[in-house]
C-alpha cells in the first residue's frame, strides 16, 4: 500500500518537474533574444552616432567652401580701373642693342596706388632699313615681385623698309613692394643703321 501510494505521488511529481524544465528553457531563450537585442540597439545606437559625426563633418565643410566661394565672387565683382599715363625713362627710350644682355632696374617717379594690381608696358619699333635687323627679347618685372610672375616680350624683325610695331603687354604689380621695374634683356641682335631701334615706357596701370 505504501509502496502504491509513493509511486502515485511520484507521478504526480513528474508534470511538475517536466514543467519547471520547459519554463527555464523558455526563461532561457528570452534571456538570448534580450541580449541579441540590446546588442542589436547598442550597434544601431554606434551607427547614429557615427553617422551625427559625419554629418557635422560635411556642414563644416560645407560652410568652409560656402564661404570660400563667396570670398572669391567678392573679390571678383570688385571693380577694376584703368588709369592712363605717360612714365618715361631715358634708359630705354631708344634702345639699339646688339648681341648684348644688360639689365636695366628703374624706378618709378610717382608711387603708384596702393591697390594697383599690373602696369602697362609699351613696347615700340621704330624699323627704317629693308635690310636690317632689330631683335629684343625681354623680361619685364616688378623687382622683388617673384610671386607675380614675369612678362616676357619677344620680338623678331628683319627686312622690313620703314615700319612701325606697337603693342602693351600687363606687368603684374604688388603696392606693397617695390617701386622699381626691372628689365632684363636675354638676347638682341640689330643691324641696318642707328634707325632701328625700340623703346619701353609705362603707359598705364590698372587697379582693382
């Protein structure tokens, strides 16, 4: 009897326990899905933040060339002035040079405005002899200017009877250097007489 009674209550045990088995495998797998979540947020939360940063990083940028661009359209819808004159220097006002390189520096008479960006440079002809030469090559530069740049003037003219060739060329000009031209001969060649011959002045400036 005793024996029939315990095996009836240890039936009775074993939905119990068979239960108790089935909650904590349940308990288990939502403690996995918990986690697998809060990883889940923690990586998605990782990428917003990355992504806010990289936002801020392009509104920067952004801004920086927004304002870039607008210093440029300033600088360019600045007005530009052209002023004409008449600068003459004795040096280089009948140039007969042959097969020799000199460099002549000169100054101004008048300090140019400050916000002159280039000067005007005359370069003339003067050709009378259907026979003869009249080579110049010349580098013309503001004298410590580096940044600027030189204007390069090449001329080549032979046999041509009783002609004249003008042009202007644009040296570039800093107000906050120098006053002084420099012009630095690289080659020359004339021959047919003393009325071949050039000449180099300033003209002009423009300010901007």
């Amino acid at each position: 009897m005793i024996r029939w009674t315990a095996s009836l209550l240890l039936l009775g045990f074993l939905p119990l326990v068979s239960g108790d088995c089935g909650a904590s495998a349940s308990c288990w797998d939502d403690d996995l899905r918990l986690a697998k979540l809060e990883s889940l947020v923690e990586h998605l939360q990782g990428q917003v933040a990355d992504l806010t940063a990289a936002k801020v990083r392009t509104e920067a940028e952004l801004k920086i060339t927004q304002d870039m661009a607008k210093s440029a359209l300033s600088r360019c819808s600045s007005s530009w002035t052209l002023k004409r004159t008449q600068i003459v220097f004795p040096n280089l006002e009948k140039l007969a040079l042959h097969q020799s390189t000199p460099t002549y520096v000169e100054t101004m008479p008048t300090p140019l405005p400050n916000n002159t960006r280039a000067v005007i440079v005359q370069v003339f002809c003067n050709f009378w002899n259907s026979g003869g030469h009249a080579y110049l090559n010349v580098d013309i530069q503001q004298e410590g200017n580096e940044e600027g740049g030189v204007a390069s003037v090449e001329n080549t003219h032979y046999s041509v009877y009783a002609n004249t060739f003008y042009y202007e060329v644009l040296v570039p000009w800093d107000g906050n250097l120098s006053d002084r031209l420099k012009f630095v001969v690289r080659s020359s060649y004339k021959t047919g007489g003393d009325n071949n011959w050039y000449r180099l002045r300033v003209v002009g400036y423009i300010m901007g």
